[in-house]
C-alpha cells in the first residue's frame, strides 16, 4: 500500500511538470481580447468596408463640380473643289471651348447625395465591426466549449476505464455479474465514440477563427472564460447603425427627389469658338472671326420622361421611410427577445453555481464513500456530476454569447 500511494505521488509530480512543459511547447495563448484586436486589424471583409467608405470620401469632392469642359479644333467651310483654306472667305481653322452646365441645383444636389452616401458607408463600417466583434466572440467561446468538451470527456473516460477493470476485477472474483462489466464497456464505446464529432467541431470552428485572425486561430486557449463588457441597460434603436444606414438612404432619396425636380429647367451649354482664317489669294488680309453660343435642353416631353422619373423618385422615398421602420421594429425585437434570453440564462447560471452544482458535487461524495457496496451508483453519480459541470459550462458559454448579441445591438458601453 506504500509504494502505491508513493507511486501515486510520483505520477501526480510527473504529470504536473509534463502540463507545465507542453504549455511551455504550446506557444502563447490566443485570449479572446487578442483575436478582437486581430479581427479588427486584419479582417478582409472589414478592411473591404473600410474602402468603401474611403472611396465614398473621394466621390464627395468631385461630385458637386461642372462636368470638365471640352476643346473643339476643326475646319469649317472647306471648298470641296480645291479643299484649300484660302479660296473662299467662310473657311476658317476654328479653335473652341465648350462647357455644359446641369439644370438648376443639379450640381449642389449631387453634392449632397454624395456627402449622405459617404454617412451611410461609415455608419456601415460601424455596423460591420460590431457584426464582426459578434462573430469572433461566438466563435471564440464556441470554441473554448468544444476543447473543455474533449478535456470532460478525456476525464469521463478515464473515470470509464478504471470502472470497467473494477467491474472485470470483481467479475473474476464471481462478486459480480457479466451484465455489469458489459455495461461498462458499452459506457465507454459510447465516450469513444462522441469524440470524433467533438474534435471535428472545434477544427471547424478553428477554421473559422482562422478567417479573421490567421495563424493565430490554432493557438491554445486560455483556462477560462474572459468577461464582456457590461451590457447597457436601455436600447434606442436609433442608434444603431443599420438604422442609421436605412435614415441617410432616406435622406439622400429625398435629395434625389429633389434633382428629378430639377430636370424640368432647362440645362445648357456654353460654346465660344475662335476661327483663323488664310490670306487671300492675292495676299489680303482676313479677319478672324468669334462664335459664341448658348444650346438650351427642351425638356417638352414631360408625361413621358421628367413625370415618370420623379414619380420613380418618389416611390423610391416612400419606400425608404417603410424600411426605417421595419428596421426600428426588427431591432426592438431582436434586442426584447435576446435580452430576454440573457436574463434567463443569467439566471440559471445563478442557480447552478449555487444550489445545483453544489448539490451534485455533495451527492458524488456520499455515493464515492458508498463505493465499495455499490459500483453502479458510483458510476452514476460521477457521470452526473461531471454531465453537470459541462452543463454548466455550455449555460456559462451561451450567457456570455447572448452578451455579445446584446453588445452588437447596444454597442460597447463609453469608458
């Protein structure tokens, strides 16, 4: 009995300085706020986002500006007889400028339309970085579920084994019948068999992670679950970015209303040439000549152009303000049910840490004490009281991605 409880000792001392060495090996751990910060940084789709709202900047500069002007060169009157520049007085080599000019207040509209799509597109990287914390924080403690999933199990079957050569023991020594050790290692088979999908999960979750922070997917985890930010305690869906997003597509809709309008005024062009013009034959002097005129739009054809473009205006805006508020609503709903959600599963995680979990943990005492007498109840109240604690964890686990939900909705509280 000694030398089996030093032995015992040994292996304990072995095994501690083997975990301390395989952390060591592992390299450093990926927490949870370090794949934030990757994400953030390295994100394609983010980084996509963010270009957008770059090129959105450059479009408002240029927008509200004329159109470029255009230089005319050419020669007018040529005589097809000879196709000399000097026989007849209207031939001229002409040199001009030409600039059109949009109807009415075209110009500052499209100013303004660019300058709303320019807030729509930073509010929707806003939106995107918070959709994009949501989802690394999921799959983050997803993650850390499945590999303490695979740790419990590991523990289960070590618990497993040792009951199955217990039950062949006793067995051997006619203290026990063959039902029970093939029970034991129906148990077992049953433990080996739910570790591949267990395994196959946290490979597709590492996939996952690894879209959005690389290499670093496949780093250990830390041995505990990180804290959330705390959740504010009222919701205004106003603020919100995909609500904002949906108010400046109103906004610029409005604006476009406003530029159908101004297409019944006439838009023109301004044309100012200069024409040189050859010598006489006989070595007279020309004079040169200046063209100047003004081309106006007519835009006569109302009912079948100008009419139907601001009423497809018009629609477009109307259709805008039934969109802002299903978004109002969709966003109430999402942050009613999911806070609903929270609180419950807060709540349980209360009453497991402090009645259940403690109840079971005293109920595996009692039977281990019992051991001798009765193996099958041992079995159980182990296998119950490790089935709790994973239970607890997958309640921990979802509580905190219901936080995250939250989070996405609210937005991370001011510090």
């Amino acid at each position: 009995m000694f030398i089996r409880t030093v032995l015992s000792r040994l292996a304990g001392v072995l095994i501690i300085q083997l975990a301390a060495v395989s952390s060591v090996l592992a390299g450093p751990e990926l927490t949870l706020a370090e794949a934030e910060r990757l994400a953030l940084e390295h994100a394609p789709w983010l980084q996509h986002h963010r270009t957008n709202a770059d090129a959105a900047a450059e479009r408002a500069v240029y927008q509200s500006r004329l159109p470029d002007p255009q230089l005319t060169l050419g020669f007018l009157n040529v005589p097809t007889d000879s196709y000399r520049l000097d026989q007849e007085d209207m031939t001229m080599t002409m040199v001009g400028i030409r600039q059109a000019f949009p109807p009415g207040r075209t110009l500052k509209l499209k100013g303004q339309v660019a300058e709303k799509e320019l807030s729509r597109e930073q509010v929707r990287v806003d939106m995107e970085r918070r959709n994009l914390l949501r989802q690394v924080r999921e799959t983050w403690i997803e993650l850390y579920f499945q590999q303490q999933s695979l740790k419990t199990l590991e523990e289960l079957r070590r618990l497993a084994r040792k009951q199955l050569e217990a039950s062949e023991a006793r067995y051997r020594a006619a203290q026990e019948m063959q039902q029970s050790v093939l029970k034991s290692r129906q148990a077992l088979a049953r433990l080996h068999e739910r570790e591949p999908m267990l395994r196959a999960q946290a490979a597709r979750l590492q996939a996952q992670l690894a879209r959005w922070v690389g290499e670093a997917a496949y780093q250990p985890l830390p041995a505990e679950l990180p804290p959330l930010p705390a959740v504010p305690e009222t919701f205004d869906p106003t603020r919100h970015p995909d609500w904002l997003a949906a108010q400046y597509g109103l906004e610029q809709a409005r604006l476009e209303v406003d530029m159908a309008r101004q297409e019944y005024k006439p838009a023109w062009m301004l044309d100012l040439s200069y024409g040189f013009r050859r010598p006489m034959p006989n070595g007279m002097e020309r004079p040169d000549l200046v063209t100047a005129m003004v081309t106006l739009d007519m835009p006569v054809f109302r009912n079948k152009r100008q009419d139907r473009r601001l009423a497809e205006k018009q629609a477009m805006e109307a259709g805008m303000h039934y969109e802002i508020e299903d978004k109002r609503r969709e966003l109430e709903v999402m942050y009613s049910s999911m806070r609903a959600e929270y609180d419950a599963l807060t709540e349980r995680e209360k009453i497991f840490a402090q009645e259940l979990l403690p109840a079971t943990r005293r109920e595996s005492q009692v039977t281990v004490a019992g051991f001798a007498r009765d193996q099958a109840e041992y079995r159980e109240a182990i296998m119950k009281t490790l089935d709790t604690e994973l239970e607890y964890l997958r309640l921990r686990a979802d509580r905190i991605k219901a936080q995250a939900e939250l989070l996405y909705l609210t937005g991370e509280p001011q510090s």
